[in-house]
C-alpha cells in the first residue's frame, strides 16, 4: 500500500501558477479553475519581488487569494507566497509546470521570454499557456485599482470580497 501512495505521490501533476496578483481578479481565478481541471495539484504563487508598486503586501494578497479559495469548491488548489527565483519556489515545491495565462497577443512575447528563460535556468521546469476567456482577457490588476480609486464599478472583475478589500484601502465607502 505504501509503495501504492509513494507511487501516486511521484506521478501526481504538481503546476504552479505564479503572479503577483495585485490583486487577484476573476480573469486570474478563471486560469486557476482550468489549471485545476487539468493537473492534479495547483499551487498559487505569490510573488513577494515584484518590480511592481503593489497595493497591497503580499502577504494581504496570500490572504486575500486564500479566502476565494476557501470560498469556492476548489479542493487541489493551495496558496504560497515565494521570494527569489520562480524557478528555485518551483524546485522546492517539486511542481515542474508553470502556468500562465494569455490574454492578448501583447502578452505573448513577455511570456514567451519569460518562459524561454526559467527553461534555460532548470530545463525541467516547462510553461503552459492558457488563454483567457472572451469575459477576462481585457481585465488587469492595475485597471481594476484605477476604476476602484475613481468610484468606478468594479463588480465584473472582482470577487465581492476583492471589491470589498480594494474599497476599505481606498477609504471608499460602499
Ligand atoms: N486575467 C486577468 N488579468 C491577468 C491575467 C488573467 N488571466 N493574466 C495576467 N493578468 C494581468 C495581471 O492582472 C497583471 O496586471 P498588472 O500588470 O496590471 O498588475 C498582469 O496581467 C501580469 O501580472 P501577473 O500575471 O500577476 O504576472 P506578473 O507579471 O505580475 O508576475 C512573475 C510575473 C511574478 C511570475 C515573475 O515576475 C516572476 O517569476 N518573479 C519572480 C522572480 C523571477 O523568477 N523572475 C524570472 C526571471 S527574470
């Protein structure tokens, strides 16, 4: 039996979706509902360097990404946040596979560098790219925040609870 469980362990599909989810909207969520259909664990990887001004820290957004997914029926899928190297987070957690999601075709050659280069730094790790659906793939965290801080609705985009986040930091009331 035990041989049973060690053999699962080691072929069980291990993916990391990594980001700095500044914070994390449905176009993000949607990528991980389909990264958890296809592999048996899904790790969200939270970035902690990001050459990005972030809104909120990461361990905000650790916590934020946790309770939408405490809210929702997704059982293979865990938070981490992560320092240094993807590549080094990736080895640590055994989880070869990153993923990614495309929106656009302007996405393309960012991720396709960024990809070509984790490969050449530990040719085990390899990057799926997932597009985004037609209802997410013109969402981005840094739009999401402008429509907040102008009094814009937010509601297509985010969780009500990512709304709800967004308005306490800006002081707006709801
Ligand atoms: N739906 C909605 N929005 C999406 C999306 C989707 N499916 N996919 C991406 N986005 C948006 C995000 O909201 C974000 O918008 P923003 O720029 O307005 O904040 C943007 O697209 C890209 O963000 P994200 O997917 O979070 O990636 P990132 O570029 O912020 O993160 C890391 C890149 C963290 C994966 C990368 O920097 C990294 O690996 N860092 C660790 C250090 C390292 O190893 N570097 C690699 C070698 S240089």
């Amino acid at each position: 039996m035990w041989t049973l469980v060690r053999v699962a362990l080691m072929t069980s599909k291990k993916a990391i979706y990594p980001g700095t989810f500044d914070p994390i909207t449905i176009g993000h969520f949607d990528i991980v509902k389909r990264a958890a259909n296809i592999f048996d664990h899904v790790i969200i990887g939270v970035a902690a360097e990001s050459t990005k001004k972030t809104l909120f820290s990461v361990q905000e957004r650790a916590e934020i990404i946790a309770e939408e997914l405490k809210n929702s029926a997704l059982q293979n899928v865990s938070v981490k946040l992560f320092g240094g190297l993807l590549i080094d987070f990736a080895a640590q957690e055994s989880a070869f596979t990153i993923v990614r999601g495309l929106r656009a075709a302007s996405d393309f050659e960012y991720e396709f560098q960024l990809s070509y280069i984790n490969h050449k730094m530990n040719n085990k790790i390899e990057t799926v790219l997932l597009p985004a659906t037609e209802n997410s793939h013109y969402i981005s965290s840094t739009f999401v925040k402008e429509i907040v801080r102008l009094g814009g609705d937010i509601s297509k985009f985010v969780s009500t609870d990512v709304e709800e986040r967004l308005k306490k930091k800006f002081k707006i009331n709801s």
